[in-house]
C-alpha cells in the first residue's frame, strides 16, 4: 500500500472488534506476529485503490440508501501461497452480495487502480488475522493447533462503511466512518 492508497472496510462491532484485537495480542505474545497491527482497525475489506474521486459524497449518498443487515462468519480460513494470510472466513449472504456489488458499481465509477481481488467476481469476504509474511512453514503449526479448536462463528451486523488511508510502510489511519442510515 503506497502513501496514496485507500480502501473502503467495514469496521467490525464493539464485542467482534475487541473480539480480534484480543486474538492479534495473543499471536504477539506467543508468536511475535504484530505486522496485522499497521492496520489496527479490525474489518473486512470492500475495495482498495490508490484513490477514490468525490467519495465523501459518493458515500454519503450511497449509505443513505442502505439499511443494517446480518451476516455470520464460519471459522478459519487460510489464502495459501507464499505469503499466506490466516483469516476469519464471513459467508456470503444475498444481502452481503447485493451490498458489495452495489458499492462496486460506485466503485467502478471513481476508483483510481483499484485492486481487483475485491471486484464482485473475486471477492472473498474475511477478518484478516495474520498477513504479510507473518504465517510462516516455522509458526504455522503451532497456530493453526491454538486456534484450530476455538469457536470462529459469530453473527453481527454490517452497519457502516470506513474510508482508510495510508501505507504499510507507515502504517494506517481511519479517515471517515460512514453509517448505514436506511
């Protein structure tokens, strides 16, 4: 993520958001695993780019027609390959759905490169855990039986949309929350 770059999350509730700052604590102290840290805000990602045009007006007007709605998450999940990331698999619902193809369609729109692993087609809906080469062939193991075992499901509401910016670098701030007003 360079200087320029911003994404569109949803943060997580109160009880889930200090659900998973207590998990990424726990993988520093055990694990010394902290790189998850430079964006310390708990969430799912909808879309990152190196910039969006008039999206505080884009947002406002988008989240004013949207409502709240529910979604479950459903354990454990790992992106492999060579910098695998370990996340809290969210399943996808219609509402779900429906919500990021219709930020999409605004995203298209105004969106500087954005990144297209979160287009409709390929987006796959997570709380990242562990990323940037923290998840390693030396500490997988010994993760996965820590966590393997614990109860990943929860059920919360989508209720906002956050504008965030910065860099991995230099870390990432949060610019704007944006609640669903419907």
């Amino acid at each position: 993520m360079s200087d320029s770059m911003q994404a569109l999350v949803t943060l997580l509730p109160d009880k889930l958001y200090k659900k998973v700052q207590n998990i990424w604590m726990e993988l520093k102290r055990d694990f010394d695993i902290s790189r998850v840290l430079i964006t310390p805000f708990p969430h799912i990602s909808l879309s990152t780019a190196d910039g969006y045009e008039d999206i505080d007006k884009h947002l406002e007007q988008f989240t004013s027609e949207v409502k709240p709605f529910t979604v479950r998450t459903n354990g454990l999940g790992i992106f492999a390959g060579e910098r695998p990331l370990l996340y809290i698999e969210v399943t996808k619902n219609r509402e779900l759905l429906n919500f990021h193809e219709d930020l999409w369609k605004i995203v298209d729109k105004i969106a500087v490169n954005p990144e297209k692993l979160y287009r409709p087609k390929y987006w796959v809906p997570h709380i990242t855990l562990i990323f940037l080469g923290d998840l390693n062939k030396e500490n997988i193991g010994e993760i996965i039986k820590k966590f393997a075992f614990q109860d990943f499901h929860y059920e919360f509401k989508i209720d906002n949309i956050s504008l965030l910016q910065g860099s991995f670098e230099k870390g990432i701030k949060l610019v704007k929350t944006y609640e669903l007003k419907r």
